[in-house]
C-alpha cells in the first residue's frame, strides 16, 4: 500500500500560487508512484518494444525540469543530465541507473527549478529557451512542465499498476 502524503492544490489562490500548487502536486504524484518499490521494480519496462519505466520516468522529469527552468532562465548552455545532446530520450534508459542516481538529480533539479521560481518577480519573467530559439515566459514554462508531469504521471499509473497491481491517484 502506498502512503498518500500529497498536498492537495487550493481551490482557489492566485494565478502563481494555483501554478505552484499543482506542480508541486504533480511532482509528490510521481514520488508517490515510486515509493515503496526496489531499484529492480523501479526499472522494470512496460512492455516491448518500450523501454519505458518509473525510473526512467524519474530521469526523464530531472531532464525536463532542468530544460525548462535551467537552461531557460538561468544558463543557456547548461548540458543535460544523461546526454551529451539534448536528448529526452536517452533519460528513459535506467537499465543501470538507481533509485538514488536519479532521484537525487531529479530532486536537485526539482529544489533549482523551485528557487527560480521563487525568485522571479513574476509570471512574466522572460528566458530564452535554446531548442526554440526564442524567449518564452515563466509562466509559460510552468504550464509545460506541469502538462509534462500530468502525461507522465499517466504513464506512472501504468507503469505501478504493472508492478504490484497498485492503482489509484
């Protein structure tokens, strides 16, 4: 049984706050789908020809997170996490990752994105967003990292589901 310890987000609150809320929902729903589980279930695949994973998962979140905030409002150029590239896809391979190698680089870029967040003056922040090629807003960025989380997490329903038959938020 997996402990439910989400904060659930406000019915109501201002644009940022409501923002904030259901992206840190989105971040406790992923944990949640993880917890209790070894780095051996953490891997386990879906099914051919996917490779995709909880774990992966984990690693994919890390890289997004990182591209979304870090590379856009702070540092342009900063690489990835597991590719030399910018490449989503090479996250998905946890065949000999951890569940402490990518949590703990998820979580790291979970605590910087939070803090550029904080920081900001407001939702209308500029950055620049290298893939693109062009300045995107904060809240823009807010949006499509929590629209990544809820697909994700979708795949995470899944994914745990497949594991130990765990269902539900």
């Amino acid at each position: 049984m997996v402990s439910d310890n989400r904060i659930g987000p406000p019915n109501f609150g201002s644009e940022r706050d409501m923002l904030r809320a259901f992206l840190d929902f989105h971040r406790a729903t992923l944990a949640m789908k993880c917890e209790g589980l070894t780095d051996e279930e953490l891997r386990q695949q879906s099914m051919p020809p996917s490779t995709l994973s909880l774990l992966g998962l984990v690693r994919h979140m890390a890289e997004v997170e990182r591209a979304w905030f870090r590379r856009v409002f702070e540092d342009n150029d900063a690489p990835m996490v597991w590719s030399d590239k910018i490449d989503f896809q090479a996250a998905y391979d946890a065949s000999a990752s951890t569940r402490a190698e990518a949590f703990a680089a998820w979580e790291a870029e979970v605590e910087n994105s939070r803090r550029i967040e904080q920081k900001a003056e407001s939702l209308d922040l500029a950055g620049f967003q290298p893939r693109w090629d062009e300045e995107v807003s904060l809240r823009m960025v807010m949006v499509h990292v929590l629209l990544e989380y809820g697909r994700h997490n979708g795949h995470a329903d899944f994914l745990r589901e497949g594991i130990d038959g765990t269902v539900g938020a």
